[in-house]
C-alpha cells in the first residue's frame, strides 16, 4: 500500500480529493479534538476517518498494518476534562482533574481487558488489542461491516415486525447476560449501538461508554441517552445494575417496533406517558407486550432483575415440564417433553418437515405451519398403527363416505354423489391420548407425531393435549373462551406470521363433546393468506385440554369445510393416560395438579402458625418418608392482602431463619405473575413465590437439599401453572 495516496475512508490507493470507491473527501476536516488522518498508533494501527465522537471517546476506522485488515480504534477522549496539545496527537487536561483523568482512563483499559476476555462472544465487539499512548489510551476492536439498527429500521419504513426485531436482539441479550455475570454493564443500549453485519449478524458496539461518571459536579448529559436511559442513569448515585441495560434494552424493543422512541425516564416519575404498543396499533402477543412494558418500568425494582428473565419473558420460555426434568437455572423452563416413545410433537414436525417448511415461505398458494406455543405433556404409551373404527381393532382400514358439516349451522350434509369411488378415511387411535380421528387414507402421516397433510398440501391437521400453558390452566373451555386474543397472539407469533385477524370464536360441538374454536386469518411472511382453526376440547380427566388443528388455505371454501369435516371425526375414547394429578380441596378452596412422577405419597394438610392465625396447606414430599424436603401450597389470604404483603412476609419469615436470600424476580405461569425469591436456608435450597389469582392471595414455597433443586422447581412451577380457586 502507497501510504501516501491512501483512502483514510476505505484504505484503498487514490489520487487526492473524492475517493471513487467509498466517496470519502480528504478535503473536509476531522472533527474537533479528533487525531490526523494517517497518524500511526503504538506503530502498527494507522487512524482513518472518525466513525463516531461520544462524551469519553472517540472511534476511528483504522488499519492494522501488520494483518492487513481494518480495525475500528477508540480513543479514551473525555470532551469535558481533556483536549488536543498544539501538536495535534498529545491529550492535555484542561483543568486541575489528574485523579479523575487517570481513573477514568484505567477503568477505560480495564473494560477492554474484560471485552479481550469475551472475544468468543459472537454477537459483542471483539477488542485485539489495548495500549497507552499520546497521554491517553486506546483499544483496537474489529471493524464491522454493516448499518446500525438505528439505520436499518429506518431502511424499513421507521419501525419492523416483532419477531424481525427479536431476531435481532435476542442474540445481543444472550450475550449480555455473560457480560453482567462479570458485573460489567453497557449502559448505552440504543439503535445507535447495534449494528446488523453484511452477513445478517447483530453486534452490540461502543461497550460501557455510558459507565464513566467523573464525579457529582460532571453532567450526566453526556453519558445519556434521552429515550433509553433509565431514571438512575440521571444520578452519579444511582442504583445501577442488569436492570439499568435491561430497561435500554426494553426502549430499543419498543422503537423497534412501534417506530416511536419512549418518553424520558425522569419524565414519566411523576407523568408516565407512554402507551402500549397495542394502544398504537402494533400487534403484539399480550405476554410480550407486557415483557416490554415491564422491562420499561420506571423503578428499577419492578423490572426484570436479570437479562436471562426478560428474554425468557420475550421468548415464552416459562412452561416449565410437568412430568420430567427442568433445565439448570432457575429461570430458565425445561425442555418440551417427548413421550416415552420419544416421539418429537406435533409442532417440532411442521417446523422441520421440509414440505412444510417449503410452504412457509416459498409457495405462492399453499398453506402456513401453524402452532400454539409450548405443549404441556404426559407421559404416553408408544404410537399405535392406524385402524379403523370398527371396534378398536387392527383390521384394514374402512372405506367410509366423507360428511361435510354446513358452514351454516345445519345438519351436516354429505358431498355430492359422483361416479368417483368414496374416499377411503383411515382411523388412528392416538395412543396415550384417549382419543382417535379420521382422515383421508391418502395423506401424509409424520411418523412421530399426530399431523397430517393432504397430497395436495392444501391442508394440514393435527392433534396436541395441554395441561397448562405459560399464558393460562387448562381446565375447561372456559379457559380457551377467557384467552381468545392470546391464544391467537402467540398461535400467530409461532407461525412467524406478519399478521392475524380472529375471524370468528365461540363454543362449537364434536359430536356430543362441548367445545370451543376460533378461526384465524393469518397473513405468511411471503403476503398469502391461510386459515387456522383451533377446536378445544376437554379430557375426561377433570383436567387438560384437547387441541385439534387445522390450516388451509385462505378462501378455499371446499379445503376449509373438509378440514373441518376431518376436524369433527376426532373422538374420546378414555382417560387420558398421564401421571399427572388434580388435587383439589373444596375447604381450602383451590386446586392445582402434580406429577406422581416427582410425588408418589398423596399430598398432607399441613397446619403452619405464623405471627397470627394458623395457616393449613398442602405438603407434597418428592422424597417418600422425607418430610424435611417438601413443597407447599397455600392461600394466605388471612394474613395478606396482596401478593406484595404475602412476598414481604414469607420473606422476612424467611430472613428471620436466617436464610440467604437472591433478588426478587416475576416470572409468569399460567398466565398469573408470580412474584420469586429464591436462596439458602442453613443447608438446604429454599424458594417461594407469591400471586394473587382470582382476589384470593397464594403463596408456593420450597425446601429441598441443593442437589434436588430441579426436582422441587419443577413441582413448584407445575403447582403455580395450575393453581386456582375452587
């Protein structure tokens, strides 16, 4: 390279003036305080052109003349405190601020000696190299190719799609929470700061610019961005934390996809003005829009107290297994449960069946995969060969002549007669279900799981059975009718539609089972239309809910009514076979299931005095014959009157004992925030959360030895998914 005809924009040779490949003008200055154009650093980093000028810093495109790759070079430059000497390089302090000059810059190395640490982090900035020089430091990070969030969303018309948005940031946040656990904060979330690589990557940029505070008489304007900043930012004392990144991360969402930057933080302490996305009109699942919400909260303690519990917010990881194995961290939710054949769900085959997968989003006419968020599940016998309704045997399938049901209300009507033969419909008896359903002999069955789609992919069904869900129990269609609008939020979201509409909801009939269904127009990411019908049933069980799916495509009145004609073959045939359990007490008035997989003793009537009244719960022993492990439920509301107080008192009963105990966090099982706490109490594992639910106050709470952790969270969390009044 001619060093002397070199671009400083895209360090590619040119004559002086425009450079013809990046259209950089040489001719224009540097801004103020910035280094020269060519000035050679620590002898092997040449400084080209600045790419940003912040209140500490100021970011240059440079280039490693030793590897022969541009870098980006920041400069610790404190606008405030320090200058340029006459000879353009040396920084000189403009007033008596050695200490705090000198501290700032240590704590500037320090965190490049930390993000050096995290280089393997694919989606944060990776630093080469740090050094002294000039009387300031600087570090050396990787040049990215790209546009920031900031960029691309105006590219976009000023605000994307939620799932485009949660794409972009959830890798950001998975990687943030490696760097809080090093107690390192960014504190200068924003669009600015997140770019999107030429390879569809996103990086988080410009790592702690906002964690220097030169002392109380230093404005804070500088390390502020209006907007994104939470109220502690605004206070050279304030209590900063996960939090503080994660409300900037929460005002990032929100302009993402509402287009639209919130209100001032220390604005909204006395005036809280912002809206809702849906009062905007954005169409969001209610469970993330309120993630959003809660992440935005203005007191730091009533947002999430963790990265790792907004993502789960955002991403619906809260339905935690009901009959087996939780995943390590408290909240993080287990895996979905197989059958113990192994058979994947219905969901996972319309994900990755290449058909399928095909038609989401590369055919102009043919139908969307079609879901409803995480299956709560039971254990299962293994998967049964297709029969016939004849009596329940292995016989060859039945010819049967297909019965359409009127769309408009009337007895069902039989296709017309034609000189074709009947269709041949094969019954499968859904092993494990209780249940069977009819469909065409000819479609295609997935080997591991009840779902089915026609030669012509024009439709597609299924069959699924939940227990609970993150967003409600599942006892009774009446659940389904009181959670319409979610259910279809997140059944659009799991889709990855740009969009729904609820066409029609309200109970329906299979045969002489009650149930309840709801039509979907939902809009593919490619601009065609399907419809989705979700048919509720309950189970014979007392508890759990039969889902059967259907997806055609929009407008087809002929795939519609015989998707729904196979829809109303679907039969209960038994019980559904699970270890899961219903207790319910009429004179403690709730109910709530467990999985005799964990509690093989019937649950105790426990009475517990507190400062006050006597309180009788619920004991369940995962451990037979040990009653120093348990987890109890329990309505408390005699002695609180909301979860809050509830919270408060089991946590000062608990700090009297002399437990250790975490922050506080709100986690979400059906549908209800549970206030948590989690800690240590002598030896053992000690956890409990607070809810109310219906205006009665409940608390469920645990103590367990520490290697049985996951055994107790995942009786905990089946209880508080389930519980309700009776």
């Amino acid at each position: 390279m001619n060093l002397e005809k070199v671009c400083y924009g895209c360090f590619r040779e040119k004559e002086p003036g425009v450079c013809p490949y990046c259209g950089y003008d040489d001719t224009e200055e540097q801004p103020f305080l910035a280094l020269p154009p060519g000035t050679i650093l620590n002898g092997r980093y040449m400084a080209g052109k600045v790419l940003g000028v912040g209140g500490f810093g100021i970011t240059y495109l440079g280039y490693d003349l030793t590897l022969e790759i541009k870098v980006a070079i920041k400069e610790y430059m404190p606008s405030g405190m320090a200058t340029r000497y006459k000879d353009g390089y040396t920084v000189t302090l403009t007033g008596r601020v050695e200490k705090e000059y000198a501290a700032g810059m240590e704590r500037f190395l320090d965190e490049a000696r930390i993000l050096a640490k995290l280089q393997n982090l694919p989606n944060i900035v990776s630093v080469q190299n740090y050094f002294k020089e000039n009387n300031t430091a600087y570090f050396v990070m990787e040049y990215i190719e790209g546009m920031s969030l900031k960029e691309y969303v105006a590219e976009h018309g000023g605000s994307i799609s939620y799932t485009e948005a949660l794409a972009i940031l959830l890798p950001v946040m998975e990687a943030l929470c490696e760097v809080h656990s090093l107690n390192l904060m960014h504190r200068d979330i924003s669009p600015d700061n997140i770019y999107i690589t030429a390879s569809g990557e996103s990086r988080l940029l410009d790592f702690g610019a906002a964690r220097f505070s030169m002392g109380d008489n230093k404005s804070v304007s500088v390390i502020l961005k209006h907007g994104y900043a939470p109220e502690e930012q605004y206070s050279s004392h304030g209590n900063q934390g996960p939090w503080t990144d994660i409300y900037a991360m929460g005002a990032t969402l929100y302009r993402c996809v509402t287009g639209i930057v919130p209100p001032d933080s220390i604005e909204r302490i006395h005036n809280d003005t912002i809206k809702k996305p849906s009062e905007l009109g954005i169409s969001l699942p209610t469970s993330m829009e309120n993630a959003i919400l809660k992440a935005l909260s203005v007191k730091a303690e009533d947002r999430y107290a963790n990265m790792r519990a907004f993502i789960d917010a955002l991403s619906g990881k809260k339905a935690v297994s009901v009959t087996e194995r939780v995943t390590a961290g408290v909240t993080q939710r287990a895996s979905t449960i197989a059958p113990a054949d192994g058979r994947s769900d219905f969901w996972d085959f319309m994900k990755t069946n290449p058909l399928i997968r095909w038609m989401i989003v590369g055919a102009a006419a043919a139908i969307l995969v079609f879901a409803v968020i995480f299956p709560a599940a039971g254990v299962y016998n293994g998967k049964n060969t297709p029969i016939t309704s004849n009596g329940g045997t292995n016989a060859p399938a039945a010819t049967q002549e297909l019965v359409v049901p009127s769309t408009e209300g009337s007895a069902p009507v039989t296709t017309p007669e034609t000189d074709a033969p009947a269709m041949e419909m094969t019954t499968h008896d859904i092993t494990g279900y209780g249940a069977e359903i009819s469909v065409p002999a000819d479609w295609t069955e997935d080997p591991e799981s009840w779902a089915f789609t026609s030669p012509d992919s024009r439709m597609a069904l299924g069959v699924e059975l939940y227990f609970y869900q993150p967003y409600m129990a599942c006892y009774s269609i009446n659940d389904v009718e009181n959670n319409v609008e979610t259910i279809a939020a997140w059944a659009s979201e799991e889709m990855g539609t740009t969009g729904y509409e609820i066409k029609t909801a309200g109970p329906q009939q299979i045969g002489d089972v009650p149930a309840y269904q709801i039509d979907l127009r939902a809009t593919k990411q490619t601009g065609g239309e399907i419809d989705v019908v979700l048919l509720f049933a309950e189970t014979q069980n007392g508890f759990g809910l039969y889902d059967i799916m259907g997806a055609c495509t929009a407008d087809d009145e002929e795939a519609y009514a015989a998707l729904r004609g196979y829809m109303d073959t679907f039969m209960i045939t038994g019980p559904v076979d699970t270890t899961f359990r219903l207790y319910s007490n009429q004179e403690l008035g709730f109910k709530f299931l467990y999985s005799a997989d964990y509690i093989q003793e019937e649950p105790a009537i426990v009475n517990v005095k507190f400062d006050g009244p006597v309180i009788s719960c619920v004991a369940l022993y995962p451990f037979a014959g040990d009653e120093t492990q348990f987890v109890e439920v329990e309505n408390v509301s005699t002695i609180a009157a909301t979860a809050q107080e509830a919270s408060n008192f089991f946590y000062n009963t608990h700090i009297n004992l002399g437990a250790a105990l975490n922050e506080p966090y709100i986690d979400t099982w059906g549908g209800v925030e549970w206030t948590m706490w989690e800690g240590t109490l002598q030896s053992s594992s000690v956890a409990f959360g607070a809810a109310e639910i219906n205006g009665q106050i409940y608390v469920v709470a645990s103590r367990v030895q520490e290697s049985n952790v996951e055994t107790a969270n995942s009786v905990r969390r089946d209880a508080m998914s389930s519980l309700r009044p009776v």
